[in-house]
C-alpha cells in the first residue's frame, strides 16, 4: 500500500529571477525585502500567508509595549512596525452582520469570497470556492499548512476543504484526504493538532495518509528527523497545540512554519498557510498572558520568515488577522497606564496555574512563583480563597483577573468585535499590499500574483486511498477504513 | 486702537507648480489626490492637518458600519476607505508610560518632540517647542486653527502656544495674544468655543485681538457675512461647542473648516490645524450616538476638503487621531453583532435627552421620540424609572446604556487607551505618510514638506496691544487690561 514519494520529473522555473540583493540594513523600507520598483518585476515563487487570528490592532500595540526595555528613551520597534503596509476590513456576508466569526473571515481571506458565519470554503448558497491554497496547487505548487490549532480548525480549514459548517471537524479532516486537485492531495504539508479528528473509531484518516506516502510524526522532535522534501502529516496533539505558555518549545510556531518550508520548497515554488491560532484563543479567554506569550511566538515566526526572504527574495509572506477578539484594550479603568511588565515571567498559562493551584501546600506561594512577582495582600487573600474553589475555571478567572488589574487591561467581550485588522507584508510584491481594502481583497490579490498558467508539474503517484463514505466503512473490522 | 488689515505688498510664489489634474475618478488611487511619482515634485503650498481627538481604529469601523446601507450587499465603503495610508504609534514621554493624553499627544503631532502628559508645546524638561503651524508661520504662510473644543484646548493648543499645563486655559489664551513670530500673532484665524477664557474679568483678550484689527464673530451666520482674507477670531459658545446631535448646524466642523480656508487663501500659502475636538468627548462620555454623530461631522469635513483638494491639488490634508478613547469595541458581551441602526435617528443628544427627561410629561414616550425608536418594555421601564432620578448624569448613564445594549456596543474605561491610530492624507505630498510610523515622525514630515527658507511674507502691522502680566493688570480699571 505504501506509495512511492514524489518523483520530480520536470521542474521548469517559471519566474523571473529577482535582482533584489539581500542585505542587514535596518531600514526596512530600503532592504531587500522592502525592494525598489525596477527589482520587483515578475511575480513570486513562493507565497507565505500567515493569519494571526484574533489579533486586532490592540494587540500588536500591546506586543510592542509587552516587548520594551524600560531603560530605552523609546519604546522599541517590534517586527510589525517594519512590514507594516495596510488595513483590511472583516465584516461577513450580510445575513452574518458587521462582526465575523473565523470561518467567514477565513473563506474570504482565502477566496476572495464574503460568506455567513460558520462556513468553510463555501458561498452563502453553500456552493464551494477555491482557494488561493487549491488554486497554488492546481498550478502546481507544492501546498501546506502549519498551524497551533487543530488543523481542521475554522482558518486553516478554509484554505484546504469547503463544508458548509467549521463544526465538521471529521468531515474536514476527511475532505483533507478525500478531495484531489489535478489527482493530489491538496496539502502536501500539514503541521498542527488534531489526532483525535484523524484517527477515529470508523476511520483512521492518518493511516489512510501514511499508506498514501506520507510520513506522519506526533512529536518536534521526529519532525526534526525528516528529510527534506517529504509528504508529511504531523499532528502533535489531540486538538490544538499546548498554550505556547505550557508548550515546552516557546517557539512551536516558528519551528513548524521552518519545517514546512523545508519540505515544501521545490523549483516550482510553494504556497504556505501559517495561523498563529491561539492569539484568538487566548482574547477568548480574555488572558492578557496568554495572548502576549502567543504574539511572541509569532514574532518569532516573523523574524524567521524575515531572515528566510532576505535569503530567498523571491519569496512574499503576507500576514493579517481574520477580526478581534475580546475587545481587548491597552488601557482600562479611566487610568492611563499599561503595564505589561506584569506579564513576562509567567512559568505557566494562568490555565494551568489555576489547574495546579488547590494541590499547592501552599497556594500563595505557589501562584507568586508562577506568576514571577510576588503577590500583594490582597491579591494573596484572593488567591487563598481561589485555592478553595471548585471550579478550575473560577480559580482561572480570578487569576486572570490579577494579570488585567496589574497591567490595567480591558476586555469587553468573550467573543469578536469587528474592527479593522492590519496587513503587513515584505519579499516580492509585497507593494500590492499597501493601504485599505476588503479582506476579499487579500485573496485577490494573491490570486494575482499565483503563476498565470499550469507548470510543468510534479509527477505525483495517484493514492490508492480512495474516499470511503463514514456510513459505508465499520472500523472494527477494517482498520483503515478501505 | 484699530490697526490696519493686512496688506499684501508682495506674495511670490515660492511652490513648483503642481501638474496633477483634478478628476473625479472614484478609484482613488487614480485620481488627482493620488498624483503619480511625476506628478509629485515640490511641497503643497498649503497644508491642512486633522486631529480626530479620541479616534482609535473601533471608531473608523464604526463609523462605516453606522454609514452602510443595508440594502446594498457590501458595507459600502466611505471617505476614510479611500484615503487611509498608515499607522501610528501614540505614547508619550516614557515618565507618562503607555498611554498619552491629548496635551502629550498633540505635541508630539505638532512639534515632533515627546513630552509628558499634560505638556502644551514644551518638552519634559518643560521648555519650548516649534510647532509645524509656529514654523508655518515663521516662514510667511498664513495659519488658522477651526475646532469644535474651546481653542484653547489640549491640541490646539499645542500647535499654538507652551505651556507647563494643559490646565492653564487662561494663559494659554493670553499667550495667543502675547506670543509673536516676525512680530505677528501666531494665528490669523482662530475658530472654536472658549469665550469664558478669552473674555474674563482681569482681562479681555478679545477686544485686544479686535483693537490689533481682528474681526470677532460669535456666530455662524456673522461669520459667513465677512468678507474673505480677513484675520478672524470666532468663539462660538463659552467653552466648547454643543455636541453636534444638539448644534443647529449639522456640519458645524465643516462649515468652520471651509470659512477658515476662505480666510487663509492666499499666494505664500497656508497651514491650517483642524480638530474633531468632541470624538473625544464622546468617547469619554462612552456615547456611542454622539460618537458617531461627530464622526459624520468629521467625514463632512473630509468631503469637503476631498472637494477642496481636487480644486486646489497643491494642498496636503493630513489626518489622525492623537490616541483612542473610551475602550471602544464594536461588539461586546459575546454577541457576534453591532447594530448602528439605533444610532442614527437621535433628535437631540443623550446628554441633552437626560436633562429634559424628568420635565417630560411622559417620559416614555418623549425618550421614545427624541431616540427615534419605540422602546421595549424593559427599555419603557428602565426610563420610566430614570426620570424619577435627580441625578442628570446618571439618567444620561442609563440613556447611553440603552443605546449600548441595543447597538451591542463596548466601552472599557472613561478614559484613553494605547492602541495606534491610523493615519489618513491626500493632496500634494500624501506619499510621505504611508506606513508604520510614530506620531512625532507626523510632525517630522510635515516640517519636511513646509518651505525650505522664508517667504517674503505679508506685511502686517505690529499690534499695539502688548503682553501685560495678569497680575499687574486690573481689569475694574481698564477694560482691555493695557
């Protein structure tokens, strides 16, 4: 069963060859990331779309903040102030009103598309529509996806599959093997969480893939072992990935997106979705922390990514957010004042302080510990009595509820709000991302600069696998379902 | 005492002239405000800057969302779709922390120079700053100042005067006065609120800006009768101007913008600061009606100078906000929804609805009317209850707080928050405003876009009126304190 890999026969270079030298200099807009008109001719080879989901314009003001030294006159420039070029905005299809859920935002990001809230990869009629993922690959570019959700999650979902709701996480992770482009598997890379979606009672969709030539990994550290250029499955948890705050590498998604691209750059060029996933998560759960921990992998991401254009500049990466979450502020309570000093000596999530706390000997000591500063009177008293809750989500919330008191932060919501998000974007025609438009518009303009025509293609070996109705299949007695 | 008006003795045209040509194409960045590269050599000959006071991202989204026709299938775009260019970070001096005031802010904006919060024109060590408008000047431009605050306010303030304290409103006027570049007032125009800080017992600066030749006019419709290039001083209410939902004139910041320009017009140029004074306000007030309410004042005021601009396409407009306030979020408590259609039928403003409501002989039904909706039972009970308040403020509170449930809208403090601000411009010049930025680089660019060296300006006479120390001037005896 097991397939051979993939077999280059022919790879023709189809772009033009950019002249952009790559060089250090700090000034961003005169670097080769940033390069003049007469160097960016031609389209790239590569596309990296990175969707940081959730995170509105409050958060990357609070990671530049989160990320000052107190001892410079100034506060520091961060990554984002150097690739900054533009604001999008995020509203759904009409029925779904002004505030999107991330499978509507998604489905427009990849599409081009405006659909209700919940849908994945389909119009409001339900009616599938590709996505500049599918079309890369139809064109004959390698494809991938490297996330820290669930990669059958709403975002990552909507540039691989079409169902017409993001609640259909086995469907989705079926759809992943079942639907071919040009006889391939629409994704050649796909890093991220999710077992418990791929390897079901009724269907193993991970065998399915590892007979189908995949290799298939559940930790970083067989990920590593990999040869470049492989097929690859990596799900290295059974929903989304740990808090980065609980994760033992602080840099999980920067370590996945290098990796995708190991195995996926190939002469015909590449298209990647990043998600840094739990931004949202964490505005969800309105953890200031959490949220800050997050941004920071993601600028590590970034400032990989920044590093790899230099190196290959005929590479673009575009990065923006779907909507925001939590109604996050820099700034609550008539003070004026932000204090993210507060924030960056966590030793866990507050999710998992608040699971540990009522085992703690001594539970003032223990979330003073954890939290890296020590705990006022009051705030020693309201600990005290969160260690004599049931309730770890209580327990949680009044740990969080320190961290928002001590860095005077604001939320107002568990949910989305519907301001604009910013764009930023560097490498080769990075230019057409400046100003303000429509988040459909991010997708048209990556369909723009996706190849004109169909290259000569890899010569990929049909899998065998073929798609298997769920109520057609009794995993008892056939273990892969086939 | 009466001086002589201006007389022009000699007006050279220092500015290349500008070749771009007006047009009305409605895909902006075709048209004449966005000339091409060739079309962008020299400096504007005038400038106009705009600071919408309070303005984070939440209310530019808003306002879209409170402009959309729900009949179309898009939210349909408006003036700031079409003109965004970039982003600015707005914190203050680092002794201030993360979050600015307005005083902070607008010296940043003015002078390029961070000071701390409170600071009018002067740097941390509290000495003085050039502003952009103070250089204008210098350099033989004519200025003005149109606000809906009283002018003595935080940000015009700081384009006008140095003062150790926000505070010290009477001062500051004095110093409109007192202060002199080239032997000239620093403004020719100045129109807002504020007659209780010009007019006092001690001392009446108007009527010395009257004796220095100055037209005065306390009224809109005086001030339409005047004949154009005059130097003009028009104080429309004691301190700032009633909230729009409440003026007569619906497009009192327009109207104020335009006669200003009719004022300034003139061959050396002019640079003009216009302030959304009362977004601010609102936001403070967490008024999410009088919010938008000046937000449409404001996009009058775009409208208009978009207008302006394609007659006169040797002129820049700048605008951005000096910081966010409020909290704002459109969106909150978990719903997926904002509903601006609550906010667009109001007849008077919640504050003025809350100081009429106990004298209503019924009290649901005149709440009804002046909001322009028929209230639920809930909302009829709530109100029914609040005129029976003594508290105008807090019957205002529970007015607002129907407005906020029913638009679904968020507020996380009375105060300012720390997110960037985004940035608008067109006209002659706009190139220089894309991207991320600081708010002092706002202030950097547009010195670098004035003049290079003085004009041969304007021959005015010197006022006779001079500064007299407050303390040795007793207005019981001389009217006009000299």
């Amino acid at each position: 069963m097991r397939q051979n890999m993939l077999a280059v026969t022919a790879a023709t270079l189809f772009l033009t060859a950019c002249n952009a030298t790559p060089g250090g200099d700090s000034n961003a807009m005169s670097t080769a990331l940033f390069p003049t008109t007469s160097q960016q001719s031609g389209k790239p080879k590569n596309i990296i779309m990175i969707v940081s989901d959730g995170m509105g314009p409050a958060y990357t003001t609070a990671y530049r903040n989160f990320r000052d030294d107190p001892a410079t006159p100034q506060v520091d420039p961060v990554i984002f102030d150097r690739i900054f070029v533009g604001n999008a905005s995020t509203y759904p299809a009409k029925e779904s009103g002004f505030v999107t859920d991330s499978a509507a935002s998604a489905t427009a990001l990849a599409s081009g598309v405006k659909s209700y809230n919940g849908a994945i990869g389909v119009d409001v009629n339900k009616q599938p529509v590709e996505s500049v993922l599918q079309r890369a690959k139809a064109l004959g570019m390698k494809t991938g996806i490297a996330v820290t959700s669930q990669i059958v999650h709403a975002t990552p979902a909507s540039y691989m599959a079409h169902n017409e709701s993001r609640k259909n996480y086995n469907e989705i992770a079926d759809s992943f093997y079942d639907d071919k482009i040009n006889g391939q598997f629409t994704a050649n890379v796909m890093l991220g969480g999710g077992t418990q979606y791929f390897e079901r009672k009724e269907r193993d969709v991970t065998a399915q893939f590892i007979d189908a030539g995949y290799a298939y990994v559940d930790t970083y550290n067989k990920l590593a072992t990999l040869p470049a250029g492989e097929n690859v499955l990596g799900l290295f948890a059974p929903v989304g990935l740990p808090w980065v705050l609980d994760d033992k590498r602080k840099n999980r998604l920067a370590y996945l997106t290098e990796h995708a691209i190991k195995h996926l750059e190939n002469d015909n060029g590449f298209f990647l979705l990043v998600e840094a996933s739990q931004v949202d998560w964490a505005g969800h759960a309105n953890d200031i922390a959490a949220a800050m921990a997050e941004m920071h992998d993601l600028n590590l991401t970034l400032e990989y990514l920044y590093q790899y254009v230099q190196k290959h500049p005929d590479t673009l990466v575009v990065l923006t957010a779907d909507h925001s979450t939590g109604g996050l502020t820099v700034g609550a309570r008539g003070e004026y004042a932000w204090a993210p000093e507060w924030l960056k000596k966590l030793s866990a999530s507050p999710a998992v302080i608040a699971s540990e706390l009522p085992q703690a000997d001594d539970p003032v000591a223990f979330a003073s510990q954890q939290l890296g500063f020590e705990l006022n009177d009051e705030e020693a008293q309201q600990v005290a009595s969160l260690a004599r809750l049931k309730s770890t989500r209580a327990i949680e919330s009044g740990i969080k509820s320190i961290l928002d008191i001590r860095s005077n932060t604001g939320w107002t919501t568990g949910g989305h709000t519907g301001v604009d998000v910013e764009v930023f974007a560097f490498g080769k025609g990075h230019n057409a991302f400046y100003g303000q438009y429509d988040n459909t518009d991010i997708a048209k303009k990556i369909f723009a600069l996706l190849p004109d025509s169909v290259k000569q293609v890899e010569t990929e070996s049909e899998p065998t696998g073929e798609s298997v109705p769920t109520d057609t299949c009794d995993f008892e007695k056939d273990w892969r379902c086939q």
